[in-house]
C-alpha cells in the first residue's frame, strides 16, 4: 500500500473524538507494556515510547507503561512472542507499521496470518528517505544509482529490517525506476532497526540508508548525514532542500504507515480499551505536535476500519512483492 498512503485524503487532520472515553468500565489496564519489535532508536521503538508517555500523561493509564525492546526476525522474534506466549494478555501492545504487514504478506513470519494478532490502529505515516555520510562522494540520488547500475554490489545500503521488507522495498523500487532489470541484486544489508542501521552508515560499513526520514532528523541536524532523497510526492515544507525521488526521474513515493496491535486472544474489554485510548491519545493536540515534528503526518484507522485497512495492505505488498521478484 505504497500510493494509497499519500493521497491526501488520507492525511486529513485528525478532528477531535466524540464520544471516546479514556477507559472501558469493564477494564482497568495494570502493569502496561509495549513492546518495541527492534533495539532502541528507530521507528517501532519511537511508537512505544510516544504511546507510553503520552497514555501517562493523559492519565488514560495510571501505571506507567514499560517499554521492551525485543529486536529479532525483524519483528518476528516479538511477534512469535506476543502469539506463543502471551495471547491472552490484556496489558500488552505492540508497535506496528507497514513492515509488519509486509512480513504477513511475504511469509518472513512463517505461517502467520493478520488474525493471529489483533491490530488496534494507525495513527500516522510517514514518507521513506535515503542517506548517505555527510562526507559521501554521491551528490544526490541519481550519482547513487548510476554506481548501482554500473555495479550492484558495490554501495551497500543499510536498513532497519529485514530483507524484503518496506525498508528493502523502497530502494528496489528506485532501482527498478532506474532500469535496474533484476532489482534482487541490490545489495541490502539488514540491521535490527533503525538505530542499528544508522550505525552501519556512519561506521562505513554500509555507503547509504533506507528509512523513514524521522529516524534520520537528528542525524541530519547534526551534519552526520544528508538525505538524497526522499519519496515524497514533493518537497516537505519544513525541509524544502531535500529533493524528491520523484523530480530527479524516479516516480517513486511510499509512505510507512505506524500503529499498534495486541494479542489476539485478550478480552473484548481490554481490546475495547486500548482502542479508546489509542483514540484519545490521537485527539490530543500535544501529541499531534509531537508526531509534527518528527514529520509524522496523521493517518487514523480504527476498528474495522484498520482491520479492513492491514488486509488491503497485505494484499497490496503481496502483489508488489510478486512483481519485483521477492516473493513467487
């Protein structure tokens, strides 16, 4: 779900939620955790730890929310976890984004299916960038892709996730827009997570970065990195000297939606719960900002509308994922 994501429809503002209340009274959340699908620093890990601030300081939870870190499989160390172990808990989310439901629909979560988890909802999107070392001898994209063109194996880009997913599948496409004929002899090096592999990019171990360009703001304000490019339908306002993919001629843009699921098997209650808080963490103007300044535009699904929503997407990767070659 690549171009679905950037319509602007689906970024309209997020309004204010009548009738959501901050708790089910069938249902007390005690000892809450999150967990992060990856180590600390990228995007699954800012989910956790936004939501857990956030539902504190709202004072939708009493307890302070723990946050793991459970990095692995590319998420499929905590996804196993959450449906083996702890399917019946009530206290437990989970973040999500698009890279989950890209491992459902390429089977990197062997013999898993949407509903052995249930997904509680988006609220945001965010667009896919690419990275090199401030002191890269690429100049912008286009010197990037002719060094892939001449050679595939020799720029190593690194990515937070695993092969075949959403951080995979961003320079793929952009090497299929370059006229790369077999894109699966791009030469991905995969991290658990973002902060991992925006350690290969600055150690020299890898020579680019795909990712979401949140996890890659501090970077860029420090001057550790520049982005090359970014698969925005255009320039974003608040960083107009970033180029698009799309005007230096590869029409690529992609968006990374992030969310939240939890156990298939809790109860009704607490499923209704989370929901609610989710709802009222999203209404909230504070967090709004927050997801504002880490270029995080809202992007809301809730109920059947985020079941019927991850299905689409599966479908949608299941397809892509077929075209280029990933998956038969």
């Amino acid at each position: 779900m690549f171009m679905k994501l950037t319509r602007a429809s689906a970024f309209a503002t997020v309004a204010l939620l009548a009738g959501v209340g901050t708790a089910s009274a069938e249902f007390k959340a005690e000892s809450p955790q999150c967990i992060a699908p990856s180590n600390p620093g990228g995007g699954w890990d800012f989910i956790c730890r936004t939501t857990a601030k956030y539902l504190f300081d709202l004072g939708v939870i009493e307890d302070s929310m723990q946050v793991t870190n459970m990095s692995g499989g590319g998420g499929g160390v905590a996804f196993a976890h959450v449906t083996k172990e702890r399917n019946e808990d009530n206290n437990l989310i989970v973040a999500a984004s698009m890279s989950t439901s890209a491992r459902i629909a390429q089977g990197i979560y062997e013999g898993a299916v949407q509903d052995d988890v249930h997904f509680l909802a988006t609220f945001g999107a965010e667009y896919g960038a690419i990275a090199v070392r401030a002191d890269s001898p690429f100049q912008d994209l286009s010197d990037m892709m002719d060094a892939i063109l001449e050679d595939p194996r020799s720029v190593g880009i690194a990515g937070g996730s695993s092969v075949g997913s959403f951080d995979h599948i961003k320079p793929m496409l952009v090497a299929q827009e370059a006229g790369m004929e077999d894109v699966t002899q791009l030469k991905y090096v995969s991290f658990d997570g973002g902060g991992e592999a925006m350690t290969g990019l600055l150690s020299g171990a890898t020579e680019a970065l795909s990712g979401d360009f949140s996890e890659m703001l501090g970077f860029l304000e420090s001057g550790d990195i520049r982005i090359i490019g970014i698969m925005a339908p255009e320039r974003l306002a608040n960083y107009p000297d970033i180029p698009t993919a799309k005007e230096l001629g590869y029409d690529v843009v992609g968006a990374n939606w992030r969310g939240l699921y939890m156990p298939a098997g809790a109860s009704d209650e607490a499923k209704e719960f989370w929901s609610n808080a989710i709802q009222t963490m999203v209404a909230d103007p504070g967090f709004q900002e927050t997801l504002e300044a880490a270029a995080i535009a809202p992007f809301n699904n809730f109920g059947d509308d985020m079941h019927n929503f991850v299905a689409g997407s599966i479908a949608d990767v299941t397809k892509l994922s077929k075209e280029i070659g990933i998956i038969d």
